[in-house]
C-alpha cells in the first residue's frame, strides 16, 4: 500500500526537525552532533499532543538517567562487578516501574534507567570526565526534543482531539452492530469478533486520549469528555453479551410476547437509524414496558422483565456515547451532554498492574546486561560498552510485549542493516559533502524514508531501528573524520549486544499470550471470590475496575482464535451480577438474606479455589431463588440480581418455576 499523504507529511516533518537539530548541534558546538539527530526520531510522533507527551518525558527520563550516572559511575568504577550489578538493578527497577505504570509516563522510567547505560558504560574509560560526558549528552538529546517539539507544533501540527473523535466514532458504529448482532442471534463467533474488535478499540481510544493534556487548551477541554465517555464505553460490552444470553433463552423458552418483540423491533430500528431521537423513543418504551410489568409468575417472565431492563440499560449507554461522540466531534453544544446511564461505582476505571510480568521482564533486561558486561569485562573487548547499552535499549524498547523476542531479532537484523546504509554515507558519500546545506540533500533520501517506516505502524520497528542506527553509527561531527576499523567494531558491537539481549529475552520469557490470558482469567477468579465475600468491606468500584481493566487488556491478545474473551465477559458479568445481589440484600428478610448469602458464600469457595462453579453452586443460587416472593417489591432487586447470576454461570441449566404457590425449582447440571 503506497504512504498516505499525513504519513509523507509526518516524514518531511521529522526530516526538517532533524536537520534542525543538526544544525544547532554544530552552532552549539555539541561533541556528538548525531545524537540529536537521532533523538528527533525517537520522539517524533504522527500527532502533536504525542510528539510533546513524549517529549516532556524523555526530558524527565533523561535528567534522572544521567543524573544516577554521574552518581554511579566515579564511586564504582573501581569494582567493575559491583558497577555492572548497580546499573543492571537501576535499569531492572526502572522498567518495573515503567510496565506498572501503562500511562505515557511509564516512558519516563524506561528512559531514566537505559539513559544510565548509555551515558555510564561508555564512560568507565574517563570516570573523571563523567559530568561532562552526562551533561553533553544530555544538551544534545534535549535539542532533538525541543526541535522535535517545535516542528510538530508550528508545521501543519495535528492534533489528538480529532483523532479521538474519530475513533470513538468508528467504536461506535461496531458498539451498534454488536448490539444488533446480539438482537438477531447471529453466530457465536462473529459475536466474539465484534466483543474482540470492541475491547481492543477501548484501549486505543485510551491510549490516544493520554495525550490530550499535552495539546492547547481546546484540545484539553475534551478531556473530561473522554473520561465520562470510557466507562459507558467499557459497561457497554457486558450488557450486549448478556442481552444475547437472554435473546436466545427467550427464544428457547417460546419465544418473546408480542409487547417484548415490539420492544426488540423497536431497539434494532433505533439502533440502525444511528439517531438520537431514536435512542430516546426506545429509551422511553423500555422503561414505560419494566414500569407498567405486571407478577412475575415464571421463569419465562422474568427472561422478559431482564431482557428490557438490559435493552433499556443499552439504549441508555448508546444515547450517552452518541451525544459524547458528538461533542468530541463538535457537532453539538460546547457544554457537557446531558446523559442518561448513571454509572454505578461497580463501573469504576482503574489500572490492573501485572507485577509478575514487569518482574520478569526486569529480571531478562538485569541478566542480559549481566551477560554482557561479564563478557565484556573477561576479554577486555574494547567496543563492549556499545554492546552493553544497547542490549539495554533493545531490551526495554520491547519489554511489553507479550512475546518480545521476535520484534527485538527484527529490531536487531535492521540496526544491522542501518549500520551497513550508515557505512555506505560514510565511505560514498560524505567525503564528496563540503557544507550542511549539500549534507541536508544527502541525508534526506534515506531520513525520509525512514520517517514514512515510521509513519505506518507495521514497519514502525523497521523505521526506528534504521532512524537510530544510522545516525549514531555515521558520528556525524563538523568535519569529516572516520576510522574504518571502529567503524566496523562500533557497528559490531550494537549488532552483538541486541543479539545477545534477544537470545536472553527468547530463553527466559517463554510465557507467550496464551499464559498470560490464562493469568488474566485467574486475577478475575480472585476478584470475583473478594466480591463474593458477603463480609468483605473492600471498595467494589477498584475489584470491578480492575476486571474492566483486564478485559480491554485481554482483547488484543486473544486475536479472535480463543475462548478467554467470552470466559472474560462471562466473569465480568458475573461480578457485576453478585455487587448488585449484594446491594439488594438489606431489605430482605433474615431467612431470605441467609439464603442469598449462602449462594454467595458457595460461589466464593469456587473462586478461591480457582475452580468452576458446579452443582452445588447451582443448587444454592436455586434454593436462594426459591425463597424469594416474586410479588414483593422488596424482593425483587435480588431475584432478579440472582436469575441474571444464575444465567450467566448456568446458561444450559434448566429454567427455575417461579410462582408464589409453588416453591420447588426445576435445574439441569
């Protein structure tokens, strides 16, 4: 597919804040001119807001990095062993800090602990000249991000504001026909598709968003938009799997009545009309059908009196994301949209920190640099601090992926093929290049090439790896002066030091995403058996946050073959199914709560266990049920929290026979 006209655009961009990077090095006198070429490509970003986020954090990153630096490298570098050990801990610490914290701040910590190998192992030659060596380096890394920055504010600068309308907008439109979906029946696997595609877009619109605080103030008042808008996006996915659940157990059991097929006609024209007018007409005839309900005589009945309240609850989150959409877009009033869904605390939104992966990817970036420098300090190998810092780099650039290893060998094999184009500059072209200005016409077929790569997100690695490599191993300075033979052992030994940082990384982090889905699914089991806990005073609104949190997690990992994300859905709806039983408990009666919780204390037992309810479980929700009285409205909150359980963890079970005469309950297993 030829480069788009915004990625052309992103590219020319990057080339001139480059080049002006390039230029105010030599002015300023810098020792290494190149790293501010590089740093431009670092942090360059297709949108403004991205570009300064990243920016302001590399900065930060940046001044800490050198400063531990200046602090390690003259106290230990008469104990080599002890040296290697405090800067591997140092680097190992900061990316567990950076995997923990998801937001783009994280960049700051990667970058406070691999800036200290950069700006320490090359200096353990000169500990003396370490201040020197830390502040140059940082003055050159400051001047690409400030040319970075400013390029990308002052030249056609694009903005994040839109982007996130856009994509909300796009989430929509497939919130809206998963709904549909779900309404029709339609295949199992095309439902998960739509939940796959629904959970991943959650966290890009997350993601995209994070930036927002880094553009003008306009952007900035969207903000709050974003942040009202994620968690109905996020409590949509539950309600559309368990409208399903419901469609096909009204349809199982007979079929819906004429008012409730009605409803759902009417539900399936709004949601196709995509307006707003719509949404409140079919919001009005869901709550005009649950008000106006008469006795809950069945178990039938009580599928219908659900699935218009889940029909109501939807249409509710539809409206909200459509008029939020719509201010985002700016096609509606500047202030804020009314809305119609109130989120319950259960809807929260919180962060799930995985301190087993960040460990273990702490623990491969240590030993990887351990390896190195041991080799590096056993044979004297006189280019091994180039190795060293960037099995560093290598090793926390990829560190978040689920299987690291294979974009680290890529990210490996085109730094090689960077040092191959940065020697074809250096012995073809430079020598014929007698000012900047013929320099900057040189530079620029292959710089703009590798901004294009950069551009597009599958040759992103591609770019970077060339936009980096090339550069640095070219040491541009203000007059030409090269040494083939530390040209070719500087350019070995980055070449060898990611080799060795990706060998480590294939052998020790094995895992993969199918272990780390199956995690997931076990974080979900413990929290649903903390919601279980009838005793438990621990805030519902973080342990459901936390299963929000690991449900859009889990989409981009299970790519569509797999059933951990309707597993995931499943547990998430349970959760939500057990705080709601748990708030109905007050008005009950003694023996009715102590069913209830009974129930509950059976479904904690599971989970703690990390072992599917059974039978047992499934005869305490029964007997729960049973000792309900459908006519009474106090009742009712908890039979129908208890029938929306039961559904959700027993979807094949027989149905229950509820009427005030009759108390026994029919189950299947």
């Amino acid at each position: 597919m030829p480069p788009r006209i915004e990625h052309w655009l992103f590219s020319f961009k990057a080339f001139l804040a480059g080049m002006l990077a390039l230029a105010i090095a030599f002015w300023l006198d810098l020792p290494r001119p190149y790293w501010a070429l590089a740093t431009v490509y670092i942090a360059s970003q297709p949108l403004t807001g991205a570009t300064r986020s990243k920016a302001f954090f590399r900065v930060i990153g940046t001044l800490a990095g050198a400063a531990m630096a200046v602090v390690l490298i003259p106290n230990l570098v008469n104990a080599p062993p002890v040296l290697v050990l405090a800067v591997a801990l140092w680097c190992a610490l900061c990316l567990y800090f950076s995997i923990l914290d998801r937001s783009p701040r994280g960049y700051a910590f990667m970058l406070a602990g691999y800036t200290t190998a950069i700006i320490g192992f090359p200096a353990v030659e000169s500990p003396a000249q370490i201040f020197d060596l830390a502040l140059s380096r940082t003055e050159e890394i400051l001047v690409g991000i400030f040319c970075a920055s400013l390029i990308s504010s002052l030249v056609f600068p694009r903005s994040v504001g839109p982007v996130v309308a856009e994509n909300v907008a796009l989430w929509l439109e497939d919130a809206r026909t998963a709904a549909q979906d779900a309404a029709r029946r339609v295949d199992p696997d095309a439902r998960q598709a739509h939940w796959l595609r629904l959970a991943a877009d959650t966290a890009k619109i997350e993601n995209v968003a994070a930036h927002l605080p880094f553009e003008t103030t306009s952007e900035r008042d969207i903000l709050p938009l974003v942040q009202r808008l994620v968690p109905r996006v996020l409590m949509t996915l539950p309600e559309i799997s368990a409208i399903g659940d419901l469609m096909a157990e009204v349809e199982a059991l007979g079929g819906p009545s004429p008012k409730m097929a009605s409803l759902i006609e009417e539900a399936e024209r709004a949601l196709a009309s995509k307006e707003a007018d719509a949404y409140a007409s079919t919001l009005h005839a869901a709550d005009a059908f649950v008000a106006e309900f008469g006795p809950i005589l069945s178990w039938r009945v009580l599928a219908e009196l659900s699935l218009a309240m889940r029909l109501r609850d939807l249409m509710a989150l539809i409206s909200d994301q459509d008029a939020l959409a719509r201010a985002l877009a700016g096609e509606a009033a500047s202030e804020s949209p009314r809305l119609n869904f109130r989120m319950e605390a259960s809807a929260d939104r919180v962060r799930y920190e995985e301190h087993g992966r960040a460990l273990g990817a702490a623990a491969t970036l240590f030993i990887a640099l351990v390896l190195c420098c041991s080799y590096w300090i056993l044979t004297s190998w006189p280019d091994g601090a180039a190795a060293a810092m960037m099995a560093a780099v290598a090793a926390s650039l990829f560190a978040t992926q689920d299987d690291p290893a294979p974009p680290m060998a890529k990210f490996a094999f085109w730094s090689a093929v960077g040092v191959a184009v940065s020697g074809v500059y250096v012995f073809a072209v430079l020598p014929n290049v007698h000012s900047f200005e013929t320099l900057a016409l040189a530079l620029a077929p292959a710089l703009l090439l590798f901004g294009l790569l950069i551009a597009e997100p599958r040759t992103f690695v591609i770019g970077v790896a060339l936009g980096i490599i090339m550069p640095t191993t070219m040491a541009l300075q203000r007059a030409y002066d090269v040494d083939a033979e530390a040209f070719l052992n500087t350019g070995f030994a980055i070449v060898a030091g990611m080799t060795l940082a990706t060998v480590t990384t294939a052998i020790l982090r094995r895992a993969g995403a199918k272990r780390r889905a199956e995690q997931f699914l076990h974080a979900n089991e413990r929290s649903l058996a903390v919601v279980a806990d009838v005793g438990n005073r621990r805030d519902d609104a973080h342990v459901m946050g936390l299963m929000f949190d690991r449900l859009s997690l889990l989409a981009p990992i299970v790519e569509g073959t797999d059933e951990e994300l309707p597993e995931a859905m499943r547990q998430l709806r349970a959760g939500l199914n057990m705080v709601e039983a748990r708030r109905a408990r007050a008005p009950l009666t003694d023996r009715r709560r102590r069913r209830l919780d009974a129930a509950l204390l059976r479904l904690q037992r599971n989970y703690r266990r990390h072992v599917s309810p059974g039978v047992k479980s499934l005869e305490a929700l029964n007997r729960a049920i049973a000792a309900l009285r459908p006519d009474d409205d106090d009742d009712r909150p908890a039979l129908l929290a208890l029938s929306s359980l039961r559904r959700c963890l027993f979807p094949e079970a027989a149905p229950a026979l509820l009427n005030s005469l009759e108390r026994n309950i029919v189950s299947g297993n």
